[in-house]
C-alpha cells in the first residue's frame, strides 16, 4: 500500500481517488478477520467518542456504526431525531455546536437533505462521516458494496454491473456508480426513464430502461428499494407495474449468467423490487453485505480517527 | 430624446432631499448618458440639487469641485428590483439600512418589491415605504405593489388607490400568478391606471421544491432540479398575454437561453416586452452549488454555462433591456442551514457595479456606454421615471464610475444588514466611486 490516508471526513466517494478506495478495501480485509473472533474487540480507537447523529429512521447502518466503534473500543453515543432537540426546533448549527463542546471525535451523521454533511463539517472541528445524505451519497454502503463484489469476483475491474431501481432519488445508487467507475467496472443504470436522473450517462454510466436488456450481460445486480410514496409523484403508474418490469424473479434471471451476484442494500420490499426466491436464493449476497459493512466501517473509523484535526 | 422625459409627470419620490449647500462642479469627467447620446469629456454644473448645466469647460466660481479626471460621469443608476424587507422583515434589511447599501453601490434610485410581511397590496402600506424613504432613505424610492391581494393570486389589488398612493409597477414577485386568467385580468386592468406589470415567470408545478438548475450538477448534488422549462413556459405565457392584449409587459430576473430566445424573438414581432437579468445570472454558473453553499441558492437558480452566454449576448444585442440586482437580503441563521431549509436569494447592491464592470466591460464583452445603459435608460424606459437622464433643470443624480479602481469584495464592510453574498472576497476591477443623490453626496470612494 503506497497511499496513505489524509482525509479528515468521509462525505462521499465522488470525492476519492481509486487507490483511496483502494486503501479502504485493503485496511477493512484485516478488520473482517476480528469479527470471526471469539473476542471481537481491538483497542485502536480506545479513549476516543464518536457520535451516532440520525435525523432519519435506520436500524442497520446505525447498528453497523455503533457496532464498528465499540469493536474499535471507542465511546459511543446515539442521538436519533426521536430524542434530540431537533424535535424542539434546534438549528443543525447549535446541535453540532453542543456536540463539539462534548469533544467529540467523530461525528457520523444521516441526514434527510442532501448536502447536510458538508454543512456539518464546516461548522466544526470534529470529523464527520456521512451515513447517508438526502439523494447524494452513502459512501459506507458504496465501500461495502464494493468490498463484497471484489471478495466474491476477485475483482472490480471489467465487471458489468447494473443497478435497477430509483436512481433518481439513491444516495446509494450514486456512492456505487463513484466508486464503480473509479474502480474500472462496466456500469448500467436501469428504472424508467422518470427515475432516471437528468445526464446521468455524464457520470460515466449507461442508462437502460428495461431489465431484460441488460440480464444476461451483467455478473452484478444491485437491486434498489423503491419507496412506495413515489408513486404519488407521478413517478410511476402503480407498485404492480413496477413489479412487472423490476422485479427480479426467477423467470427473468433464467437468462443470466451462473455466476450473477445480487445484491441489496436493504431494507427489501419482498415481491416488489425482489422475489423472495431470488433475495433468499443462492445468487444473494444479502447478508454477506451486513456482515462486510461492518468491517468496512471499522476501516473508515478507523483511518478517519487517524487523521488530525485541521487536516483537509 | 427630451419627449419621454415631458411625458413623465410622476412626482420623484425623493428619500434625500435637494441640497441646498453651495454648488457642486463635476470637471473633466467623461459624460455617458445614453438616454441623450451624450458619450464625451464635459462638465457638469450642479445647483441646488439640480443639473444647472451641462456643456464642456464650465468655470467653477466658488463651486465645490469635483475631479472626475479619468472617471466616467453618468446618469443615477437605477436597480428596478431590490427586497427591502420592510415592513415585516427588518431583521433582513430596512428601507434605512437596503439605501445606504444602494448608495455605496452606485445606486441613486430603487425599485423595492412588494413580498414585504404583510405584502404591500394596500396604499397604506405604499404611503408607509414612502413615509421611510422620506425620512430615512439616502437613494430615492419607488414602490412596486402586488398584483394580487396577500401575493395569493385569486383577487387583484386596487390598482387605481395604489397608483394614486404612488405605486409605479405591479409584481407578485417571488412567484408567478399562476392563474392565466387572473393574470389577464390584472395586465388589462393595470394599464388603465398606467402601472407597469412586472412578471416573475415561473411554472409552479415544474418547479415546486426543486432547489438549483436542473442538470447535471443537480444529478450528482442529490438535489432536486428546477428545470430551464419552469421559467421559459412562464415567459411565454406571459408574452403570449402581452400579444392578447397589447399591454406591455417587463418579466424581471431572467436566467436561461430559452428566454432569451423567446423575448428576442418576440421583441421581432413587435410584441411590448421588456426584461432585465442580474449580475448573478451573468457571473456565476450552477458549478458554484457544488460544496451546498447556500449564499448561491436563488431563484431562479443558477444555470449552465450555455445558458450565461446568452444572458451576456442577450445583453448585447438589446434583447435584455436592464440589469437588476434582486437584492434579496436574508439573515444568517437562516442561511446557516440545511439545503433544503435556507432561503433563496442573495445580495447584490453593493457588488453589482463592480461584477458588471469586471465581468462585462473589463473582458471587453460589452462596452462602457451599453452597460450605463442597462442601469439608466433601461429601466427609466420600462418605468417610465423621469431618473436615468441628466437633464436640466432635474435633479442632480449621478453615478461617476472609475474603471481603474481595484477592490476586493469584503462583506464585513457592507452597508446592508446582510451577509447573504455570493462575491466575498472576490477581486475586481472597477467601482462606483461616487453616488450623488440630488446634489447631495451620499456615497465617496474617491
């Protein structure tokens, strides 16, 4: 490993080099082999406070990060919007601010509106990790996806991936063509042309609008949750409809590749973007992602806790 | 050139009052007014705050003297669309405050909007604004007043009482009346009371909560698009009514390259349409929003490279008739927000001389003489105000630019109450040095 690692935050993948990528990867491959441990726990972070910051609902990235940092020995702290005073009509600015006189170290926030993150990190000292902004990115579930294609394919580069699904609104969907792309792979947005955002091609991917299309071409398929209220949008004409055309079933995978992978970022819609035979079938890595997310985000937490205030 | 000006017979609503101090000679200035195409070095006599004369070599006498050497002297600059936030908003800006800032900007006179709290549909409220530029105001003030009742869009104002308490023009700026029919009605019954109707041109439905340029900065941003379609499908209703009814109308704040094309093209067809744009629309793309910096979130929203260098040849061929700021002041708690949650809108009076010059007529895209224009004869024609020309016998308002003055813009030295600017700390060539407002010197920089 050539590169080192000098970035204060993590607030998107667009932002990385490929050998940064890279060195998230690599230094989350030795952080997996201490969750296969009978005592699963590092003294790396110890002495340090990290803050779990979650203006949305999420049980599974937050439990990743919470669980990351204690693996890591570090301090934990949930504010979820539930129990802080946000509720109360708290600016971001003074919530950061209280959080900044605790000494905070890291910071990990989701947040509903895209870009809160970089708001965040300009306000303070303490480095900020973005579990999720808005339709901008989710660069932990972007490394995580990546980290569990190049533990299944052996590698990244030249694989046809799709993503299927509301490309539109995916912070998960955008971390994934980044890291993707910067890694060599061949990407494909698939959803109607209304859940495609506007050039998305300039981000280095092709666009399709039909599943059957692409599936017998891909060795990965990432499958986004749609969220029913688009309907109401105009977005699409009905969950039925979608169904027919995305859902992924054993029918229509009869045409793919042996070896197609396909992931989820969860939570599923069962029967509406994945059967349940496909999500518990044998092409699933499903779970294989959580587990991977862990050790990712122990990576990221722990390089980010490597890196001085000021830097960056 | 001296007919629009018998035309006018609009009492000047003056915030400063005429200076009655001794006499002011503005010497070896070079004189651009193109409203009477005059574009070379004279000297201009002031008088108990009216131009007295204007010819080349005036002895002084015990006048006070003002070197212009190497300055241009022009006509007051007018900026036709300026939020002063009062009433309702005061913590944003007040009519004291917002005038001062012009007055350091260049601006001798200005055109403030009605979105006011409570929005300015009444002649109370209107003899309120000018009861404050009266008394505090240090440019002079004209009032725009709502087309609709509240900005709500249903009922029209009392255009007769508001034209009587001394509305100039009628906007529901901030948004578009959505109802075509209403806006009809309002178009048609306006020019009976002779109130020019200012159009914010914007499709609601294309562009309810949408947050910057639809593009592709807004696809890897996450943010949702305002598309160029929101305002241009505005516009041509607008101009589609102007030819139904033959009343002329101004669509103020334009951003895109369709627009452009639609008023060009229009304007051919002898349609009566006039617009202007902002020094916002002519410096900055939507590249700027890349870090969520929310001092350039405004609407309309910052647009593509392609669509600035049509605002910039729209400049030049006439087809934009004006340069506007749309000052738009906000308080920094409330742009220190998320995205989503902050204001659209940004500062522009003091900066907007200085943007146009370094950007305009310093990179040599627009000469000195088509740029005075778009700040004098331009919206004095739209408005039909009796300000934009020196003239004798009028008052003496005037604006001395200094093309050779480099400045940087430092927002902690603004007169405005806010900081909402997107030019902090930009460096530039040329400035107002000088505001004069009825003979009265109300900004030096020399």
């Amino acid at each position: 490993m050539n590169t080192t690692w000098t970035k204060k935050n993590l607030l998107g993948l667009e932002e990385l080099s490929a050998e940064e990528i890279n060195l998230l990867l690599d230094t989350a491959d030795s952080f997996k082999e201490i969750s296969t441990r009978a005592i699963k726990k590092v003294p790396a972070l110890r002495g340090k406070t990290i803050v779990n910051l979650f203006f949305e609902p999420s049980t599974r990235t937050r439990t990743s990060f919470e669980l990351a940092a204690k693996r890591l020995s570090a301090d934990t702290v949930n504010i979820s919007v539930t129990t802080s005073s946000v509720v109360k009509g708290e600016s971001l600015v003074d919530t950061a601010r209280n959080l900044e006189s605790l000494k905070a170290d890291i910071i990990i926030m989701r947040h509903g509106i895209s870009g809160a993150p970089y708001f965040l990190a300009r306000m303070i000292e303490a480095s900020v990790i973005n579990a999720g902004d808005g339709s901008h990115e989710h660069p932990t579930q972007g490394l995580l996806d990546l980290y569990t294609i190049k533990e299944r394919k052996g590698k990244i580069k030249g694989l046809k991936v799709a993503i299927v699904g509301d490309i539109l609104h995916s912070r998960v969907a955008r971390s994934n063509i980044w890291g993707l792309t910067k890694l060599g792979a061949d990407v494909t947005v698939v959803g109607p042309p209304t859940l495609i955002p506007v050039e998305a091609k300039r981000m280095g991917v092709k666009v399709c609008h039909r599943l059957e299309d692409v599936i017998a071409d891909i060795d990965v398929m990432n499958i986004l949750r749609i969220q029913r209220e688009r309907q109401q949008g105009g977005l699409f004409p009905s969950i039925r409809e979608y169904s027919e055309l995305y859902c992924v079933t054993p029918e229509k995978l009869e045409k793919a590749k042996k070896d197609i992978m396909i992931m989820h970022p969860g939570p599923i819609n069962r029967g509406v973007e994945i059967s349940s035979a496909v999500a518990d079938g044998p092409y699933s890595v499903i779970l294989d992602q959580v587990t991977n997310g862990l050790a990712v985000r122990m990576a990221v937490l722990f390089l980010i806790a490597g890196t001085k205030p000021g830097e960056n | 050139m001296k007919k629009i000006d018998d035309q006018i017979s609009r009492p000047t609503k003056a915030g400063a009052t005429k200076s009655q101090q001794r006499s002011l000679l503005i010497k070896n200035g070079h004189v651009i007014d193109p409203v009477n195409n005059i574009d070379e070095k004279m000297d201009i006599l002031v008088q108990d705050g009216e131009i007295a004369k204007l010819s080349k070599d005036i002895k002084g006498g015990d006048s006070e003297i003002i070197d212009a050497k190497d300055k241009y002297v022009c006509p007051g600059f007018i900026d036709m669309h300026v939020h002063l936030r009062e009433p309702g908003r005061e913590d944003k800006e007040t009519i004291e405050s917002g005038t001062k800032a012009a007055a350091r900007g260049g601006f001798t006179c200005v055109l403030c909007m009605p979105n006011t709290q409570p929005p300015i549909d009444n002649e109370g409220i209107v003899e309120y604004v000018y009861k404050q530029a009266r008394e505090k105001g240090s440019v002079k003030v004209y009032c725009a007043a709502c087309i609709t009742k509240g900005r709500a869009g249903k009922e029209l104002t009392e255009m007769e009482m508001l034209a009587r308490a001394g509305a100039i023009a009628l906007t529901d700026d901030g948004g578009s009346v959505a109802d075509t029919q209403i806006m009809r009605r309002a178009m048609e019954y306006s020019s009976m009371c002779n109130l020019r109707i200012i159009a914010h041109s914007e499709d609601p439905s294309l562009s309810t909560g949408g947050q910057m340029n639809e593009g592709y900065t807004s696809t890897v941003l996450g943010l949702k698009g305002i598309p160029a379609a929101a305002e241009e499908l505005m516009v041509y209703r607008d101009i589609s009514l102007s030819k139904l009814t033959g009343v002329p109308i101004h669509i103020t704040h334009i951003s895109t390259k369709g627009t452009v094309e639609l008023i060009r093209n229009a304007k051919k067809s002898g349609i009566k349409v006039t617009c202007d744009t902002t020094p916002h629309y002519i410096a900055l793309t939507e590249e700027s929003l890349k870090t969520y910096d929310t001092n350039f979130k405004v609407n309309p929203p910052l647009r593509s490279k392609e669509d600035v260098v049509s605002i910039i040849e729209g400049l030049k061929d006439g087809t934009i008739d004006a340069i506007a700021t749309d000052h738009a002041p906000h308080t920094d708690y409330e742009k220190d927000s998320e995205f989503n949650d902050a204001p659209c809108g940004m500062i522009g009076l003091e900066t907007a001389v200085g943007i146009c010059l370094n950007e305009l007529v310093q990179k040599g895209v627009i000469n000195i003489s088509t740029l005075v224009s778009k700040f004098t004869k331009g919206p004095r024609e739209i408005l039909r105000i009796s300000n934009g020309a020196i003239l004798e016998g009028r008052d003496a308002d005037i604006t001395i630019l200094d093309l050779d003055k480099e400045w940087i813009v430092d927002k902690k030295k603004f007169q405005s109450k806010a900081r909402n600017t997107p030019f902090d700390t930009w460096k530039l060539k040329g400035a107002a040095t000088m505001t004069i407002v009825a003979g009265k010197v109300v900004h030096s920089e020399f």
